[in-house]
C-alpha cells in the first residue's frame, strides 16, 4: 500500500492507497515549461509592453496629458511574491508612462474584483507591494470596481448576441486603458486574463448572467475545459463591446504563469490578437497529455481555506463548486463510472462575512419549499438575490462576495453530479450537509474505496491520486494521445 497525505481543513488527512495508484502534482509529475529567470524579468516585461502584439506602443496610445486606468485582477489571482505579474508589469508600466511625461495625478488604478469583494487595503497592498501601494494608495488614486455604483457604470447596451454589457466608468472615460492580467488555466472558459478579465471584472451581474449561468455552463461544450466553449466566446463578444462603446482597445500585459505562479511568458498588446498566441505557450503548462488510461477513482483533498476564501472547503455549496471544477479540468481522464472521493472538514461553517447570502441559498435549496429538485433549478431565483439591497449593501461596504455570484457557483455545484457516479466526503463532521447535496460520506478513505468497489468500480480500479489539488495552480489533465494545442 502507498501512505498519501491529502489536503483536510488547515492539514492534512492520510489514506492508504494500493501500490498501483498513480498520482499527479502539477509542476512535479510533469515538469512546467521553463519560467523566465528573475534577472531576465525586467527586460521582458520592457520588451514586449514595447512590442504589442495588434495594436499601437504606449508612446503612441499616450501623451502628458492623458488620462490613463491600470486595470489588474484581484487576490484571487496570480501571487504576490515580489516579482509577480502584478508588481512587475505595474512597475515597467509606470515607467513607460513616465517616459511619455504623464505624471502619476493622471493614473488611477482600478482593481477589477467583479462579483467578488472588495480588497481590503491590506490585500491591495499585498497584491502591488510597498513602492505601488505607497506611491498612489494615500492620494487615493487606487480603487476596486463597484459593479453596483451606477454613478460610476456605463450601459453599453446590448451586444450582437443579446447580452448585456456594462462597464466601468472609469475606464470608460480614460484615454488609455490598460489591463494587467493572468493567461492562468481556469475551469470557466480555459484562461483568465484577456477579455475575461473585462467581461467579468469590470462588469455588473446582469452581464455575468449572460454566461456564468446553467444555459451556458451545462452545455456540453463546456466539459471539459476548453477555449472554444461558448462561456470563452461570450467573454470576447462582451469585452470587444466593450472596447466599441468606448472607442478604444484595452492595452493587455498578460503572463502565461506557471504552478508556482512565476512567468512563462508575457504578451502584451490587443487581446483578440494577443489571446491566441498566449494560449499557445499556455495550452504547454496547463493542458497536461499525460494519463495512459482512464481513472476510475479519482481521490483528493480539500482544505477549508483556498481560491475564494475561508470557508470554500465547508460551506456545502462552494465545496459543490470545487468538485465540480475537478470534473471540468479532469473529465478527459475520467471512465464512464468514475468516483470521486475527497476529504473535507463539511463542519457549516458557511463564512457569513464572506457570503452572507449561502445560509439561505442553502435553505431554499434544502427545503425544497420552492420544488428545486437539482441545483440549477435555484437559478430563477437570480433576480431575488441579485438585488436584495442588504446583499448588496453587504458586497458594497464590507467585503463580501455580491450575491449573483452564488448562482455561478450553484451552476458549476451541479456538475459534479452530473458526471460522475458518486462522490464520497470523508472525514466530515457534519455529514448532513454533504448528503443533503447528494453525496456519501464515510469516515476515511479506505471505507469509502471499499464502498465504492463493491457499489460502483470494481475490485480492482484504476486510481488516481491528486494531493495538493487546491494548493498548487491545477493542471488540466489528458490523455497522453491528445493534443494540447488544439485546446
């Protein structure tokens, strides 16, 4: 047997596993393509802000006495090690502007958090580090987007596909837009960055309701992973909108990143013509032909505190959330009848701070009062969330996720049903709230393995091990015959 410790609250929980299970760590198993070394970071930032890919040169786009926004993505996103993507392409950025003779009362910083709270000031100072942070936070000139300010949003109407589209004022009205992103593996949409980063970020919930929702995300081009599903076309109708209506292209810096969150590659210029080449270079690191047969166990953990915050690993429904990721990055790899089984602490703690919303959400849910008999039933109640003025009073001044953003995660939640034959929770305290989302639960690992041999898989499966799922930037797993470039 083979001793594997996977991830459970703020540890670990341990499993024997048979000798034959196979494992896969991002970054290890299959080595990332080579990052940029760090005393070459500089000068590729330098020259490829000073080679944009489909559009004009900063020089070009500036002058003194322009107005420019620097747009750059949450906590959520990316690291904040002294040499990220943030802090490195900010800094040449701003020298750059320098060099035009634009002085620094005629930038403002916007950081495009979307749906998700606010930073705090402790958070934003984490992301852009002290010269940034100092430089521009004290005369407030850094800011997060507030998708519920509509003294501060433009209606851009409705695009060619009949969805709706905002954006930020700010941005709106600037000379020069110029967004900082992550061509980072993501489950909605295969990559952040490029026009995610505007249709999402800079955007109001009724927009986001033109894809993070069941009509798009059940589609079945949206599992696996991919960047031709609809949810990534949405995202560039929405962002080239947006750039119409202002009369301007955003000026994209994007890094490929790779498991530890250092550049692979940075491409800078206009995201319709730069998005395809950084995904190129990023279908290497994130798209993994590595599986040489299909999995019948899929084991992992989860810890209480990841991608979105404290209390994603309990909260019922987030937890949903994370599985079902796991389906979108994995199901390449997955049998007919494939099982997962995870670890989670699933005691209720629901964060109330962060989502004051999910209590009820779950209770609606539960109670079936209102005849949700599957999780994108609760999608009809979009609109009753989405502007409960103590919700969003919540999202506005305290940091709190704003209440559509739960109906995203309920959409994504019933994937994980959806695609596998059973998911097992171990090690729960309060299994109740695992099998009220349809799910087993047991105390270890090696009862649910057993449970699931003698119910699902077999006697002799083929398992894999996934440790670190949640804490190491996730792979997007293949079988080794298929092609990664044409992802």
């Amino acid at each position: 047997m083979k001793r594997f410790e996977f991830e459970y609250g703020a540890g670990t929980m341990s499993a024997e596993l048979p000798d034959d299970t196979d494992v896969f760590i991002p970054g290890e198993t299959v080595s990332d393509p080579p990052c940029i070394p760090e005393d070459k970071l500089e000068q590729a930032y330098i020259d490829s802000i000073r080679h944009p890919i489909g559009m004009e040169t900063l020089d070009h786009l500036a002058n003194p006495d322009s107005k420019v926004t620097i747009i750059f993505p949450d906590i959520v996103k990316g690291g904040t090690q002294p040499t990220s993507h943030r802090k490195m392409a900010i800094r040449v950025i701003l020298e750059e502007l320098g060099r035009i003779g634009l002085p620094d009362e005629n930038i403002l910083m916007i950081c495009s958090n979307g749906l998700h709270p606010k930073n705090t000031q402790e958070e934003i100072h984490k992301i852009l580090g002290d010269d940034i942070f100092n430089r521009f936070w004290y005369k407030h000139q850094i800011i997060n987007h507030d998708s519920e300010d509509y003294n501060h949003l433009v209606d851009c109407g409705y695009n060619e596909a009949g969805d709706r589209v905002f954006l930020n004022k700010y941005v709106y009205d600037s000379d020069v837009a110029i967004m900082i992103g992550h061509t980072q593996g993501n489950p909605y949409g295969g990559y952040s960055g490029g026009y995610k980063h505007c249709a999402t970020g800079l955007n109001h919930w009724r927009s986001i309701a033109a894809h993070h929702v069941p009509a798009v995300m059940h589609k079945k081009d949206f599992v696996p992973v991919s960047t031709h599903s609809t949810m990534r076309h949405k995202f560039d109708q929405i962002g080239q909108w947006q750039e119409k209506s202002m009369d301007k292209k955003f000026f994209c810096c994007d890094a490929v990143l790779d498991s530890q969150s250092r550049q692979i590659e940075i491409n800078s210029g206009w995201a319709k013509e730069m998005q395809p080449i950084a995904w190129k270079t990023a279908n290497k690191r994130t798209f993994v032909p590595w599986a040489k047969k299909k999995y019948d166990v899929i084991v992992f953990g989860m810890p209480q505190k990841f991608h979105y915050g404290d209390g994603m690993g309990t909260d019922p429904i987030m937890m949903m959330q994370a599985l079902s990721a796991q389906v979108i990055r994995d199901e390449r790899i997955m049998s007919d009848h494939c099982v997962f089984i995870c670890s989670s602490l699933c005691n209720g703690f629901f964060n109330d701070n962060r989502w004051p919303y999910m209590r009820e959400l779950y209770k609606d849910w539960t109670e079936d009062k209102l005849n949700m008999n599957k999780l994108s039933d609760m999608n009809r109640l979009g609109e009753y969330y989405a502007t409960n003025k103590e919700y969003i009073r919540r999202y506005r001044y305290t940091n709190a996720f704003h209440p559509f953003h739960g109906f995203s995660m309920m959409a994504c939640a019933g994937l994980a049903e959806k695609d596998t034959s059973a998911i097992y929770i171990v090690g729960a305290e309060k299994p109740g709230y695992a099998r009220a989302m349809g799910l087993k639960t047991r105390a270890t690992f090696e009862e649910a393995l057993e449970d699931a041999k003698k119910k699902f898989v077999g006697p002799h499966p083929n398992i894999l091990a996934l440790p670190r799922t949640f804490t190491t930037m996730s792979a997007h797993l293949m079988m080794a015959d298929e092609d990664p470039s044409v992802q």
